[in-house]
C-alpha cells in the first residue's frame, strides 16, 4: 500500500483527502516511478473543481467522470527515482532519476506511478534536484508546442499575458531565445520577476491605460484566459498569430476571424504525448537557457493548503508539492 491523495468529488480544495491506495505494478513497457515531487497545475485546478466553458461541460463530464474524476488520484507531473521497470523496458533502469507528464493516466499525488517508457519521460537535467525537475513537464512544454506554432524570427515583436505563471514564465524565457522582443503582461508585484526572465517590456494589467500602451505584434501569446480575444486581435498585425493555452475551442469571434482575416488562431491544443519535447527541455536547463520559477513548496499532506493557494490565482510560476 501507498500514501496517495484522492479526489472524492469535484468541488474545494477540500475534496483532496490523503488515504492509502494500492501500489501500483508496472506493466511490461511501464516503468515504477518512486515520486519524490509532483506540482499543482491549472489542469489540477480545472479536474478538482470542474471548471470547464458551459459549451464544453457535456464532453468533459463525458471524459472526465459523471458525478466525481474518473481518475481520482491528480498530479500531472512527477519526477522521482525509478524503482521498477517491466519486462520490454529497455531506456530506463532502476536507480534513474526521472521527470514526466501524466495528462494521460494523472497519479502524481502519491508515492508511486507506473509510466509508459515511451511517453513524455526523461532523465532530469543535471543541473536540478527532483523538486525544481517536478515544475518542468507541463508549463514549459506546453510553452514550446504552442510558440513552435509561431515560428518566431529574431527581431518579431510577442505579446505575452500571464507571463507570470507556470507557462508565462517559460514563454517569456523561451521567446527570448528564440530572438523575440518580448513584452510581458503581469501584475506590477510580479514586474521584477518577468524582467529577470528576459522581457524587454513588463505592462501591468491593473494599470488604468493598460489597453493604450499596447502595440502592435506579430504574435499575442495568452497563458492566463483573462484579456478579450477583440483586445488582441486589435493587437495583431494583419498576418498575425494568435495563441491561446487555455481556451479548450475557438469562440465565434476566433471563428469569424479565421474565415475573415489572414490571422493564424491556435488553441485547444496538447503537446505530443513523447519524451522529445522533454529532452529538448533538459538540454535547455542544462545550458541555463530556462529554468523552472518555484513559488512554493508544501508536503504533500499539506495539498489542500497548497491548492488553496493556487486557486487564488497569483502564483508565480509553480506550485511544488513534495512527496518523500
């Protein structure tokens, strides 16, 4: 048996409750992953409470689970220590040390996962423990997949809103290598934070001309769901890219301007469930061409605690949750 987290029912934070489960055993291309880190994402959020578009909520109950998660154990990702491996396993052994995404199969809040060896799963940087590895999986390579879609040149100007958060601050960082001027839009606590991860130009978005001291930009990154897609269409140049993480479909604005105009609208998308975005990740860290932004770190018995937190909004980057 194991130490895990199970989500009883959609709902607060406080439909988290730390039971004992089964330990699970790998199959025989599975490896067993003891978790050392796991993280509290905006898919956590979103699976625990529910939290869909109205146009979406029949599929995703569908998906997700009727009256309570199909998958009651959150954690979308871990990193740990490989304990077992299954029989056809042949990339990884015992004793390596490990950091992956679970969208598929979820199970980060608990002492062990069992993986699919050729899934999004890769030896951690070298240059990082299991606690910062564990805040790498999601936000930066959902960062990547999405700016992959901009081909961004040196020299091209990006908006990018939320660049606080897990996947702001890879996008800021990310985009930066790439040779973009990056502007960030954050609050103004978060000003400092953004500017040392390589934005040219910090906005806050509280500020009463915020609108006025927009630009305009060959791609409008949007990390955090809160700006009009009219606000950033006015935005874009005419061949502009439009990129959104959080928007599960496009609205009937994003269609209209799809027909309409010669703007590139990229949402509802997930990144290829396969280690190579990872490897290319690690490299990166290894380089100090990004690094993961660590808000805060709570045990695991802790995790209400941590979601609370969390579901305030505010945090900057992520959200650590450490298992052992």
């Amino acid at each position: 048996m194991m130490k895990a987290v199970v989500c009883t029912k959609y709902g607060s934070p406080e439909v988290l409750k730390l039971t004992e489960v089964a330990t699970p055993i790998p199959k025989d291309n599975e490896v067993c992953i003891r978790i050392k880190a796991s993280t509290v994402t905006a898919a956590d959020y979103r699976v625990r409470s529910f939290t869909v578009p109205a146009s979406f909520w029949l599929p995703a109950r569908l998906m997700l689970g009727i009256f309570k998660p199909r998958k009651p154990i959150l954690g979308m990702e871990v990193a740990g220590e490989v304990t077992a491996i299954g029989v056809k396993v042949d990339r990884f052994k015992r004793g390596d040390i490990v950091f992956a995404a679970t969208l598929q199969s979820f199970g980060g809040y608990a002492e062990y996962v069992c993986l699919p060896q050729d899934g999004p799963i890769c030896i951690i940087p070298k240059n990082l423990s299991p606690y910062e590895a564990a805040a790498l999986p999601i936000g930066a390579r959902t960062a990547l997949h999405y700016l992959r879609k901009a081909n961004i040149q040196p020299g091209q100007k990006i908006l990018i809103y939320g660049a606080s958060g897990s996947v702001g601050t890879y996008a800021v960082q990310m985009a930066r290598h790439f040779g973009a001027h990056v502007t960030a839009v954050c609050s103004s606590t978060n000003r400092e934070m953004v500017a040392s991860l390589g934005a040219q130009r910090v906005l806050d978005y509280n500020d009463h001309d915020f609108l006025e001291q927009l630009e305009v930009y060959d791609v409008v990154f949007v990390a955090i769901d809160k700006i009009p897609f009219s606000v950033c269409e006015k935005a874009l140049k005419e061949q502009g890219i439009y990129l959104n993480v959080t928007a599960p479909l496009k609205s009937p604005a994003m269609l209209w301007a799809s027909i309409s105009s010669s703007l590139k609208i990229h949402v509802g998308e997930n990144s290829v469930e396969t280690a190579d975005d990872l490897r290319i990740i690690k490299e990166w860290v290894e380089q100090g061409v990004i690094q993961a932004v660590i808000d805060r770190t709570y045990p695991l018995e802790e995790v209400v605690a941590a979601h609370r937190y969390a579901d305030r909004g505010h945090k900057k980057g992520n959200v650590v949750l450490k298992v052992v």
